[in-house]
C-alpha cells in the first residue's frame, strides 16, 4: 500500500494524499472503499463523510418506520450475504454496514464530520485538491488524490423540500419534514396528516397511525405500490435446505432480478396489464366498495417513478382499519388548525408532516474546477451516467432506481478497480472521457428523459445536471440487465478515454 504523504502547502493548511478520495461513506461509498482494497491492494484512499457516522441515507433519516423500498438481497453488496427479511429497517442495515466496515477493516480509512466543498484538479500535476472543513472544529482540511471517487448520494442530507404553501405561518401546529424528524416529537393521539404519497409518506402512516387519533396522507395524485409479504419463499426454502447463505445471497438476487425485469419489461410493453395487477393487489386489501381509481390510479405509466414495496400491505391495512385514511386533493391554503383544500373540504391537523421529496444534490454541492477554472457540469455529456467529458480522473455513483442503487456500486466499482490497474499498467496517471469523432453531432438532451423517468427532485434540477448523448454509452440508462453485461466489457482502450 502506497504511504500517505502529508506536507505543508503555503497557505499553512495541512495536505494529505493519498492515491484515492472518495466522498462519502452511504452504502456508495462504503462499497467503493472495500472494493478499493479488494481489488486495487496498493492503493492508498481515504473516505470523507460530512455526517458523524457511516450510512448516509440511513442515518439521515430516523422517522418512524424507517425502511428500504427494495429488498436487502439485492440492496446488499454481492459479496455480503443478507440472512434477514428481505425489506430492512434502517438499524438493520446500519447493522448490515457495521460489519462491512469491521470484517474489512474499512474504518481507519474513514473521516467523518469532514465536509468538502471545492474540488479543483490540476493538469500539471494530474492531481485533485479538495478543500472543506472539520464540521467540529471548524478547521479547513485538505486533501490530494490522484483520483476522486464521488459517493455523495443524491440529495442534500441538511434539508428536504417543503414547497411554500399559503399561510403556513398562521398554521398554530408544527410543520415537519421527515429528513429532519425531532427525536421527541409526540403525535400520540394528534391528528396529523402527512403530505406526499411516496414511498416515505406510506412507509410514515401505518408506523404512526396507531399512536394518532388519526392520520391522513395527502396526496395531489396518486403512486404505483406493490403490496406483497416482507419475506423471500425461495431464500427460506434454501435455508431449510441448510444451503450455505453465499449461496442463498446469490440465488435470491438472480431470482428477485429475473422477477424485477419481468416487470420492467412489462411496464414498458404491456403496462396496462401491469396496471391492472398493480391495482388489483391493493384491491385485495381494501375491497370493491374503496375509491382505488381516485385514490390509487396514477396518471402516469408504471415504473416512470420508484414504485415502492409495501410490506404486508401494511398502509392499505392501516386505511381499511379507519386509522388512516387518504385525501386526493390539492393544498389551497394552511389555516390556523389544519389545511383548506382546493376541493373545499378541509383537513384538520395538530401536525403536518410534508413527505414532500428532497433537494437535489448534485455532486456533493461541491464547487469543482479544473485548473482553477470553474466546471458547469450542464456543460459536460455523461458517459454512461458515472464520467463526464473533459473532467479527468473523476467518477460519481448514481445508482439505479428501477432496481436496488447498490447494484450499480458493485459495477462500477468493478470499474474503477480495472480502469486503476490498467492506468497503472500504461503508466499513465490521467484519463478523461471525450466525445469521439463519430459522437460530435448526435442530438445532446438533458440527463434523463421525462418520459422515461420523472420524479419531481429530478425535474426541478435538470438544469444542473450534465447532460446525455443518444446512445447508452452517453447516457445513464437505468437499466441493469444490459449494464451488467456491458460495464466488464468495456474496452478501456477505446478513443473515449483520453490518457495522459
Ligand atoms: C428513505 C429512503 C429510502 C430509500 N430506500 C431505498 C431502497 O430501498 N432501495 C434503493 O435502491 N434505494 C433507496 N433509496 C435511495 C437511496 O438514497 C440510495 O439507494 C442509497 O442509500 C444512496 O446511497 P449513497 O451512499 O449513494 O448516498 P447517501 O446515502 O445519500 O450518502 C451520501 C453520503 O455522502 C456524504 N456527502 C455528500 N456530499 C458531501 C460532501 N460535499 N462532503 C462530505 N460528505 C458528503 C453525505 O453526508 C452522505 O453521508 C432510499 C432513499 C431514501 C431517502
């Protein structure tokens, strides 16, 4: 393993190297780290986390109930079995995280409370700079790395979106955004409502609806749900069997992925069968006489936003009990006691809780340049939604969303490992992705198209986000069958790597 080298730059700020920078220690970042020493042994690398502790997402968020919407088989790392129910709590896969760390020895590695907020890359020297602060100290820190490894997830942990409603401030009752829950907020017996109907909001009302007098999710329109039991038939079958779990692991995730394709493919060619079906297990919970086609017929086509998995069909039992309920209206105003909804109706609350989404992040909110020249990346095309053209030596995990995100670390970690050695291999310590010859006049269009997925977060920061090509190559897909195939098969010899 290289050493880490510390030397002091002009401006008395102390700077550490090291061969590898990742930012960020989620479920991203943790897996960069092990697959960092598992496959590049000689490499030194230091993980850099804003937040106290490892888990990202999963120690964000502490609302009750706190769960993934997918399952933790594929969720989970390949090279680490899963042995619980398949749809985890957020301790569980803290947990989960925990021994990643302790059985590979990944926490001498990590800095936590370090924020990053400039990245500026040198041509001269084929080094990043980052700079930040200790958030405890309030010291700046900076580090250099030959390569930046961008684990920041997608949104800004500091703050959900809450959109500006009239009259919020005559609202005598408190406003809470799930990202930043207080620890002692007490809803016992409190008429709350909860605004928003993705996977957070229905994840919120059956963990809260029995302490509440009564609860009622919001919802402007309506969201796909695939109710089912929070169990795996054929992990369970195995285990009787007394299979070994790596086995297990791999089986149940080559399963569940056959069965999520299935879906993705009819979501795409038939989805008004997949419509029905999706309707038609919510049905089963609620019965002929509920309003299903007001309450949960959306108007979109299934899979264009994350269809969340409700395990036990827990929300639909919580609403056929009449301890939850839902409205399907619009917001006009926030009175006094409650809100005043565009139908006329109006809810009362003690609490509001708005399930509204998140504030896109992109790359960290970190300021990057190169050569002290600031980069736009809405200027820049994506290459395979993990490089940019003309930004060197730099790599950021966006996950999937129609399968688990975590699928798309381990490939692209895969990834970076190989394109490591082979640069050490060459010799060469520089490589960025550039449009070739024959790509200089496809069409370019914004990162992902609406009509292919289209949640709010994404559309209110298209802007901002680099931009895509017509083919996969230029594009993020979101579509694991053909990434998995095609990642370890990419020639790092094409003239799309530029190397230096
Ligand atoms: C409630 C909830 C449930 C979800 N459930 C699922 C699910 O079941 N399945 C699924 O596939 N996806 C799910 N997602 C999406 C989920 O965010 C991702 O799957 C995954 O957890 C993202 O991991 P990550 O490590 O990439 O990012 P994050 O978990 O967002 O972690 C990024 C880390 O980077 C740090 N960071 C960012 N910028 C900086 C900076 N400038 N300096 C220092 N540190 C920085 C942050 O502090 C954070 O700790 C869920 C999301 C939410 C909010």
């Amino acid at each position: 393993m290289a050493s880490v080298a510390t030397s002091q730059s002009s401006s008395a700020v102390q700077t550490e190297n090291f061969d590898v920078v990742i930012i960020g220690a989620g479920i991203s970042g943790v897996g960069a780290a092990y697959h960092l020493g598992d496959q590049c042994t000689d490499k030194s690398f230091v993980v850099l986390d804003s937040q106290q502790s490892f888990g990202g997402t999963w120690t964000t968020h502490t609302y009750p109930g706190i769960r993934s919407d997918s399952d933790l088989y594929t969720f989970g790392y390949r090279f680490k079995p899963w042995v619980g129910a398949p749809i985890a709590s957020a301790e569980e896969i803290l947990n989960y995280m925990g021994e990643v760390i302790e059985e590979n020895d990944l926490a001498p590695h990590i800095r936590y409370g370090h924020t990053i907020t400039r990245a500026n890359w040198s041509n001269e020297d084929n080094l990043w700079t980052l700079e930040g602060i200790r958030n405890d100290t309030q010291q700046p820190v900076r580090f250099t790395a030959n390569f930046l490894w961008m684990c920041q997830g997608y949104y800004r942990h500091s703050e959900g979106y809450t959109p500006d409603w009239a009259g919020m401030d005559e609202f005598n009752g408190q406003i809470i955004h799930p990202q930043t829950w207080p620890e002692d907020l007490n809803y016992k017996e409190k008429q709350v409502v909860v605004i928003g109907s993705g996977a957070t909001a229905a994840t919120l009302v059956p963990a809260i609806a029995d302490d509440c007098k009564h609860v009622t999710m919001l919802q402007r329109s309506p969201t796909y749900f695939i109710p089912g039991r929070n169990e795996n038939v054929l992990a369970d079958q195995l285990r009787e069997l007394d299979i070994d779990e790596t086995w297990i692991h791999e089986i149940a995730r080559r399963k569940i992925l056959q069965d999520q394709a299935k879906i993705t493919e009819m979501a795409f060619e038939q989805p008004e069968v997949l419509t029905k079906q999706l309707l038609g297990a919510v049905r089963a919970y609620l019965g002929e006489d509920y309003d299903i086609e007001k309450h949960f017929t959306p108007n979109y086509l299934p899979w264009r936003q994350r269809i969340a998995f409700v395990p036990d069909g827990d929300i639909f039992k919580g609403i056929a009990s009449g301890k939850a309920s839902v409205a399907t209206d619009e917001i006009d105003h926030f009175t006094e006691d409650g809100i005043q909804l565009k139908s006329g109706d109006k809810l009362d609350a003690d609490i509001v809780i708005t399930a509204t989404g998140f504030n896109m992040s992109v790359l960290g909110d970190i300021a990057f340049s190169i050569d002290d020249k600031p980069v736009d990346f809405a200027d820049t095309v994506t290459y395979r939604g993990m490089m940019f053209t003309g930004v060197p030596n730099m790599l950021w995990i966006f996950g999937y969303f129609r399968a688990s995100w975590t699928l798309r670390v381990d490939l692209l970690a895969d990834f970076v490992c190989r394109l490591l050695n082979h640069m050490d291999q060459q010799g060469t310590k520089q490589v960025t992705t550039m449009l070739r010859k024959k790509d200089q006049h496809m069409p370019i269009s914004s990162w992902m198209d609406p009509e292919n997925f289209n949640p709010s977060y994404l559309m209110r920061s298209m802007d901002l986000l680099p931009k895509c090509g017509n083919t996969p190559e230029w594009q993020h897909t979101q579509d694991y069958w053909s990434e998995k195939d095609l990642i370890p098969e990419i020639d790092l010899s094409d003239e799309v790597f530029v190397y230096k």
